[in-house]
C-alpha cells in the first residue's frame, strides 16, 4: 500500500469496505497530517447493533426503502427499519431517556423490551396497539394512549 500511495502523481483513491475497513484505511482516515478527504457517505455515524455490539450498515432494500442490518448478517441477523419520517435516519434511545430520535426531528417511545428498537402504530384483533419494529425478534408492545376530551365545567 506504502510503495503505491508513493507513486501517484496528483491524487489517490482509496475505495475500502465500509463493513470492514482494513486498520490502514482507518488510520489514513484518522490522521489530519495526510491531508485525506473522506467522502460524505464515509462520514456517516455508525450506529451499534443492540444485539452483538457490531456496527449496523445501511442497505437498500428491493422495494426500494433503507434498511440497517447487522454487519454480522449470518450470525446476528438484526435488522431495522429507517425512520418512518424520512425515510433514511435510524432513530437512536439516549441514555437515560424513554423516547428514540432521529436526526430528522421525529420522536418514537422506546420499545420496553429491547434497547435498539422503538414502538410504531400497529393493529391487532382486539385493536390499536403500538408494536416494537423489531417484530417478530422482539415482541415489545404497549397500549395506546388515548385522549379524553374532558367536559367543560360551567
């Protein structure tokens, strides 16, 4: 790698695995004094799978929509869905908080049972209930909260 990088005239690219980055790619990427510049997609926050501690990738779907699956696909097998809001981001739980955001705004009640997934609206036989993303690998769910409007007193 040394004697190539050496005997590029203007630049040099380097195309490297995302879900497996060799050491030396990281320590080029790390290091300011090599003047490297990282593309926008590279820069993207790594999200840890909450299963195995690897790092969750995104992928494209066939239909089309943004999946995060486990870099330890064959052993792990988790997978997300993106945000319901936009379509891309991965809603995250903060330490200490009941809720998971995504980097487009949108706020979703974490899931009781697991730490990496959140409760969307889902229906069932006996009704409206909100159901972990992570269904069937997690069987999180809570009831709906409904608002009563409450009479005026006069």
């Amino acid at each position: 790698m040394y004697v190539a990088m050496t005997r590029a005239r203007h630049t040099l690219t380097i195309l490297a695995s995302k879900s497996r980055p060799s050491a030396f790619v990281t320590e080029l990427g790390q290091d300011h004094s090599y003047g490297v510049a990282l593309t926008a997609d590279s820069q993207a926050i790594a999200h840890e799978c909450c299963e195995c501690g690897g790092r969750l990738l995104d992928v494209r779907g066939k239909d089309g929509r943004t999946l995060y699956r486990c870099e330890h696909d064959q052993h792990c097998g988790n997978t997300l869905p993106a945000c319901p809001s936009c379509g891309v981001g991965l809603p995250v739980r903060s330490s200490g908080s009941a809720e998971a955001r995504c980097n487009c705004g949108a706020s979703y009640r974490s899931c009781p049972e697991c730490r990496g997934g959140w409760l969307v609206d889902r229906s069932g036989r006996y009704g409206a209930f909100l159901g972990c993303v992570r269904y069937p690998a997690c069987d999180g769910k809570a009831k709906v909260s409904k608002v009563t409007a409450r009479p005026r007193n006069r």
